[in-house]
C-alpha cells in the first residue's frame, strides 16, 4: 500500500509538471513540484528597466505596424481597456491570453504580475482563467489573470460591475453613465456603498480608483491636445470597444504617480471618501484606520 501511495504521489507530480503551461503561476506549488517543472520551462531573462526615451516628443502610436485587429475567439481581454486597445493594436506583447513581461508596466500591473504570473518565463493572462492555465495551485493561490477581484480589478470602477454581481470585466454602460453624469468617482463610490454588501475600498484600491480617473486624461487624449479635452465618442472607443482610434497620438508627459499625483489629489479632494468596507450590507460602510491612504502609503 505504501509503495501504491509512493507511486501514486509521483505519477500525480509527474503529470503536473507535463501539464504545466509556460505562463501558470508558480505560487503554492511543493518543492518537489517545482523541481519536477522548473527544467522544463522556457526560462528568460527579464528586461532591464527601460533608459531614458531619445525622443519624448508626441508620436504616431497607431501607425501602419499596429493596425486595429479585432480579437478572435481564441482571444482573451480582460478589466482593463488600455490593456486591451493595446493588445488589439498588437502594441502589447500578446500570444493568446498570454502577456509578455513589461518593465515599464505600471506598479499595479507589476503587482499582479508577480502575483499571478510566471516571473521565469515573463508571461501571464491578460483576462480570466482559461483552460490553459494548467492545474489549480493549493489556495489561497490563483492562476486568474487580471480579472481577478481585489488585485488589479477592484469595486467602483470607472466602467465595470462590482464583482459581487459577477460580471467584473466586460464594459457596463450604468458605470459610463454614471461618470458622465457627475464626472467624478464619488457616485460610482455611493453606488458601489448602497448596492454591494461586500464593497471594499481599502488600499490599494482606495488610490487606484482616483487615479484612473486622472488615467483616462493622460491616455486616452491625443498626445497633441494641450487642453486635455477627451470628447465622449473617443473615451467610449477605448472604454467599450477597447479600441484606440486611427492617427492617435502618444502624450509627451511621463505617467508615473509623481506626474499624476496633483490631478488624482485634486479629484479625491472633491468628494473625499476615506478608506474603508460596507460589513457584510449594504450601507454600512464603516472607515478603516488601518488602511494606508493618499497621506499615508504604507
């Protein structure tokens, strides 16, 4: 019985490490698992971190090398639409639902990345899980992509559902109405408050959800626009059919959170709502002392 156990234990190892895709998650798995996948994974080097740009002037991104192309049925796309418009752009490093690794990623991407992504061979999905991510990891691990809640997709988002009504990827014309409406995060914030019992708005959302709003006048608005005036027609491409439109141009400005800070302040400081969760209700949104804020990041 004992040797049948042995032999057992070895064939279920053995038949992970055949399954394994080059992109699952390392996370949760044994020693001897990962002694078992690790020789056979394409391993890469990762990229540097990139140098200072020769020309950061504004440039033709969507030039005749990145034509739009919609993604087929072997595709993936996930929370985010820059991401997206990217990938459809063939701007964005994709194979399937798979991305490359990028250093230049923004330190939310990054996060997920090291999270749910494969670090040796610089890939991860881009959207949900598929059937070829490979066998689950033990929990709390997951192998869900970007669409996962509550790491790179959070609650009150510019144009997607809370995840509590379980469709937290696709674009939802409710959460554009509202940002139109009231151009601000606030009333997403109350609606979230009023209708998802499990609403959480702790860091590091409580910063991402202003900062994407102070995102889509960085780039979504042609690089040679000095008003930063984003017409409703261009933000619907990139927000609902994650598409970026013919001659757009990139923005001059850098976008690192020393950049944008200023403009993601002045936005929280409109309708200022502070760290915290609704308890299990709706409407019992109570504040968390806890959680690191725009004043406090750690």
């Amino acid at each position: 019985m004992a040797k049948f156990a042995a032999l057992l234990s070895f064939l279920l190892v053995a038949n992970t490490a055949l399954a394994f895709p080059q992109y699952g998650s390392l996370v949760g798995l044994s020693e001897r698992e990962l002694e078992e996948i690790l020789p056979k994974l394409n391993v890469v080097r990762p990229q540097p971190p990139p140098g200072a740009l020769n020309d950061n002037s504004t440039k033709l991104i969507n030039d005749a090398a990145h034509r739009s192309v919609k993604p087929d049925k072997d595709d993936i796309r996930g929370a985010c639409p820059g991401l997206n418009a990217l990938a459809n752009r063939g701007i964005l490093g994709v194979v399937q639902e798979v991305s490359t690794w990028n250093p230049i990623w923004p330190s939310s991407l990054r996060a997920e990345f090291i999270v749910d992504g494969n670090p040796l061979t610089g890939l991860f999905s881009l959207g949900g899980k598929t059937p070829l991510t490979g066998p689950n990891p033990p929990q709390p691990a997951i192998v869900g992509g970007l669409n996962t809640h509550a790491l790179f997709e959070d609650d009150a988002s510019t144009t997607r559902a809370d995840a509590f009504f379980s469709d937290n990827h696709n674009f939802n014309e409710t959460q554009l109405d509202g940002l139109v409406a009231f151009a601000n995060k606030f009333q997403q914030i109350q609606e979230s408050i009023v209708h998802n019992p499990n609403f959480s708005f702790v860091s590091p959302r409580v910063i991402r959800a202003y900062a994407e709003m102070a995102f889509l006048l960085i780039f979504f608005v042609d690089g040679r626009k000095a008003d930063l005036h984003l017409p409703l027609d261009i933000a619907r491409g990139f927000l609902q059919d994650d598409h970026m439109p013919d001659g757009f141009f990139r923005t001059i400005q850098s976008a690192g959170f020393t950049v944008i800070g200023s403009d993601v302040k002045q936005i929280f400081a409109a309708h200022p709502v502070q760290p915290g969760a609704n308890q299990g209700r709706v409407n019992s949104y109570t504040p968390d002392p806890t959680s690191a804020d725009f004043f406090d990041l750690c």
